[in-house]
C-alpha cells in the first residue's frame, strides 16, 4: 500500500505530495471543498496547515483523506529515490 511521506501545499488548492514509492504527485483537492466537512478547506490558511500522519495528509480539525484516494487520483509529475524520501522525512 502506497503511503504519504512528504506534503507540500500549492496554489489553487493543490498539494505536491511524496509517496513511499518516491513517486511524486499532484492532488487537486479542489472538488472536495464542496462536500462536507472539507468544505472547512476554502480557508487557505487552515488548507496550508496540512500535514503528515498516519501513512496520510491531515489537517487539524479530524480532516484526513485516505492514501488510497491521493494516490489514485492524481497526477504523477516525477519521483525520487524511495529510501532516501522516506529517510528525509523522519
């Protein structure tokens, strides 16, 4: 199972996010700020609060959405070596 190692808010409700894998990708967490609670998320300061826990991206506030999710659903943009990713970030 693929997990979050590494997080990075963007511009226009995008993350820049790291996997286990070393794969890199962009999620656009755009669509979500219409449903339930992440509607809290149109709150750029809370959205760049972001952060790594639990294999995942968190925010505060219980807001977490699911590796498997992230991972299937965006887009790949480059990767780095898995060990050292992983290495880095603990």
């Amino acid at each position: 199972m693929q997990s979050v190692t590494k997080v990075i808010p963007q511009e226009g409700y995008q993350l820049l996010i790291t996997f286990n894998t070393g794969e890199i990708k962009v999620f656009d967490a755009q669509p979500y700020l219409e449903k339930g609670v992440f509607t809290r998320l149109k709150d750029k300061v809370l959205f760049n609060q972001v952060y790594v826990a639990y294999d995942t991206i968190c925010w505060p506030g219980n807001l977490d959405i699911a590796p498997e999710t992230l991972y299937d659903r965006s887009q790949t943009i480059g990767s780095v070596d898995p060990v050292k990713a992983v290495a880095v970030n603990k």
